[in-house]
C-alpha cells in the first residue's frame, strides 16, 4: 500500500456523546489507499459509531474528517456518497419488498429520458454480481432471498455507489464458507484497484488473513493501532477486553453433569421440505451441538420443535409424554425457549424499550390486582440487566440503540427468565464481540450444569467443540452422524463430517 500518498480516510479526535453517555474519545483513525484495515473491539466499544459518523449518520461532537488529505463535513449520507465513502452494515439495511437491483441502486438509480430504467438496472447488478463471482437474480425480490444473500446484495449496493473507500461491518456473519472465500478474493481485487478498506470484525482468522493493520478500541478510546505483522493474536484479545482472555474455547468434560433421563425424544420429525425423518434425544444436563452446512435442516429442526413450522410428520416427547407442538406458545407452556437466528427480527421489537423486551413473555407473572405491574417489570428487568451484564445507560433505552452483543444478551436474558428445561440457542455468538462470546459459551455451561438442556447450533467449529457433549451432523435435513465429543479429535475431523466424507 502507498505510504507517500495522503491516507484516503483519516479521522482525528474524534468524540461523540449520546446525552450523558460519552460513547467515543478523542479516537483517531485513518485507512491508506489500497489497504485493509481491520477495526476491532468489543460491542459497545465504539467502532460502529465510528463509521457511523464516517458514513453522516451520526454526526461528530468534536474532532475533524479529511478525505485524501482535505478536511471535509460529512452532515449526512448524501456527503458520505458524495466523498466516495460506502458502508455495509451488519443489520441490514435493505427493503425485503423490493427486488435486488432496486435495492442496489436504491436513491441511485439509472435513468432513461428522465424516468427510471428498470432494465438497465437489473444489467448492471448482474455485472456488479458477476465482479463479485456470485449468483443472484437481480430481478427477485429481497425478502424471497436466504440471509446470506442479503449480506451480498449489501456489498453490492455499496459498490455501486463507486465507493473509494468501503467500510465492512461483520460482512462474513450470514455467509456460508465458501460464500466467505468468494468475498475475500474480491476484498483483494478491490484492493488492487485501489480502493481502502475499513473491516469489522471479530473473528482473528479472517482478521489476520486479509487486513494490513488493526486499530482496537475499548470502551470509545483508541487502545492499539499496529501493523498485523508485528502483533500476535493473544495480544489483540488482550487489547480488546483489557486483560488476558480466558480459554473459553477449551473443552471442558460434563460427562458427570448428564443423567440417564431422556427430557427430549423426537422421532421421525419432519417439517416442510428441509426436514425429514429425525429422529434424536437430549438428556437432562446434556449440551447437543448441531452442525452443518447452510440450509442443512438445522434451523429448520429448532423451529419445528419451537412451534414456528408446522411438524408435518413424526413425534415428539417431553420427559416421556407425548406432545402436539403447533405453536410457540404452546411450546414455551411445555418448557422449551429458542434463542433465535436473527435477534433482530425474530428476538427484539427493536422500537421498544429494554424493559419491554426482557420481560415480554413474562406478563402474567408480573400483574397486580389483575393490572401489569410497572415496578414489578422494573424490577425484573434490572434483575436480569445485572444478572447477564447488559450495558444500558438506563433500563428504559430503547433496545435498538444497544450494541449486539447486548442485544443478544436481552434475548437470551428474555427466555431464560421463563425458566425452560430445554434451551435451543440457533447461532447465539454471531456477530458479538470476542469477550461476550466467552461469557455466552460460559452461560451454556452454567445452564446444563443446572440440570437443563441445551441444543446449540453454530458455524463457529471451534466454539461448538468446546461446549458440545455431542454432536449430531446434519445434511439435506438428515441426521447424517451423531458423534460424542470425545470421537472428535479436532476441528478437521469435524469438518469432514460435515463435508460427508468422514
């Protein structure tokens, strides 16, 4: 990357309160001409508030923005465009009832003796797709799309800005592998011509793969800024939470926390097209880990016994009865929670406050005189605000404001508040910071040590391995292999499971 040349990007000073709450501190920052560079930290810690005000959502309280060395007012996005700054955000930002290459060029689009040319804007989504190496119908409609396909149409929509410089916020959290591998290669060609990347994340693999540098920051202040060749992993964990992290990833034997007792038998379950004929078992105290590929049954599964799709074959047993699940509802009643997929849309009502969402389903239990309690649902909520460490400037904020960690943290808070036997969590580390998924994967422990049961899903190996007692494979929504966690020697051995050729 040039070193002689203005960065394309510097941020100097930079700081920016919400009301009382200082959120950054006089941080500086810049990305070069042709460089990645990787911006880390724990939820909350600032970073997407940065690019924020780098993109004009948010506007700075102090500091200054220079754009190939030229100071400049970012006050919206339009200035942003304007500057050739782009943003792909992790909370999507698209319109689900409009087509692909109408979100593409949303505010942007190509036009033909005044009106909107419609044909010329699905030509030129199918071109961008096609630099990017993916497959999309430009003329489908977003909402029709599987969650890693919006990620990508959100990369595209920024490239078809002609961004000079791109900001990536989580971009890998909904691709599958080799959806991941295909945005890498073009992180490298849009390097090559030029283009500065700012990348967020918190996975280190990725992290240590394609950026040129990294800058932590922890608790809205700059911590580290270093070149990637001269910092060790251990170092940026230690940056980032500010101590040495734990080994949360090391496996640790619960063989003596699991019973003989069967809480969960499903036989045969099927539901829709992507689930057949599984058919497993949980015991009381058990961690069953589930894995597989993208669209292999395994959110499907966790649904179906949720109640969220209709079981079209098959049974399943709560200790040793018989049930008709047809509804959340009457699942919860049953003693089964779900932490789901996508805590935006199917955990939060993003609009509401904090308190609102932790105690949602438990209204009944929070009356007085047969009228909700509002200092009996204060009272629960600050109970469970401090049990799970949620950062909230005060109980009433409204949700959405939350980073994501903590917004994980108010859904999983939400439905352990209900007491369940039987805990589904459906990829509760995505997209959290590195200190919240240790305590995630710690809380998973705690509560099959309590005597619950826990089915998790994940597409982070590493972090399935080091909680999982067993792991059932699925494909093509199928039981394929059901493994005990001593059977698995590494993470490769897994790996190939999945693959099918273990």
């Amino acid at each position: 990357m040039p070193t002689n040349a203005a960065p394309a990007i510097e941020m100097r000073g930079i700081e920016k309160s919400f009301g009382a709450n200082p959120v950054l501190k006089n941080v500086d920052f810049s990305v070069s001409v042709g460089e990645v560079h990787a911006l880390a930290g724990e939820n909350g810690a600032g970073k997407s508030t940065l690019m924020k005000i780098l993109q004009g959502i948010y506007q700075k309280d102090a500091g200054a923005i220079l754009v190939s060395g030229a100071p400049v007012e970012i006050a919206d996005t339009f200035a942003a465009r304007k500057a050739g700054i782009g943003m792909v955000f992790q909370e999507f930002s698209l319109i689900p009832t409009l087509t692909v290459a109408e979100n593409v060029f949303l505010t942007n689009e190509p036009t033909k003796w005044g009106l909107i040319n419609d044909s010329k804007a699905v030509e030129q989504a199918l071109e961008i797709f096609r630099e990017m190496e993916v497959q999309i119908d430009p003329t489908r409609k977003v909402e029709s799309l599987p969650t890693a396909l919006w990620q990508l149409t959100e990369i595209a929509k920024a490239l078809a800005q002609d961004a000079k410089v791109l900001i990536m916020d989580e971009p890998t959290a909904s691709l599958a592998k080799h959806e991941a591998e295909g945005l890498f290669a073009l992180i490298e060609r849009l390097k090559a011509k030029g283009i500065a990347i700012v990348y967020i994340s918190h996975r280190m693999d990725e992290i240590y793969r394609i950026a040129d540098r990294i800058t932590v920051l922890r608790d809205g202040a700059r911590v580290m800024t270093e070149s990637l060749k001269s910092v060790t992993p251990e170092q940026i964990v230690e940056a980032i939470v500010g101590r040495k992290a734990a080994a949360h990833l090391e496996h640790k034997d619960r063989s003596d926390k699991i019973t003989d007792e069967v809480v969960l038998e499903v036989t045969d379950l099927s539901a829709g097209p992507k689930l057949q004929n599984v058919s497993l078992k949980v015991h009381r105290g058990e961690i069953l880990g589930l894995a597989g590929l993208m669209g292999s049954g395994r959110t499907e599964l966790v649904n179906a016994l949720f109640g969220v799709d209709k079981p079209t074959g098959g049974t399943i047993k709560i200790n040793g009865k018989q049930l008709q699940i047809s509804s959340p509802k009457q699942a919860i009643k049953n003693g089964i929670a779900l932490i789901p997929e996508d805590r935006r849309a199917q955990g939060l009502v993003l609009d509401h406050a904090v308190t609102e969402n932790l105690t949602l389903p438990l209204l009944d239990e929070l009356r007085a005189g047969g009228l909700l309690s509002n200092k009996k649902i204060l009272a629960k909520s600050q109970e469970i605000i401090g049990q799970f460490n949620i950062k909230a400037a005060y109980p009433g904020i409204r949700v959405g404001s939350l980073s994501g960690g903590n917004q994980q943290k108010v859904v999983i808070g939400k439905w352990l508040g209900t007491n369940p036997e039987i805990l589904m969590m459906d990829e509760p580390t995505a997209g959290v910071d590195i200190g919240t998924k240790s305590e995630i994967l710690e809380l998973v422990r705690e509560i099959a040590d309590s005597g619950k049961s826990v089915i998790l899903i994940s597409s982070e190996l590493p972090e399935l391995l080091s909680v999982s007692d067993r792991i059932l494979v699925l494909k093509d929504g199928r039981v394929s292999k059901s493994l005990n966690r001593d059977e698995i020697p590494n993470e490769e051995f897994l790996q190939l499971a999945i693959q099918g050729a273990a």
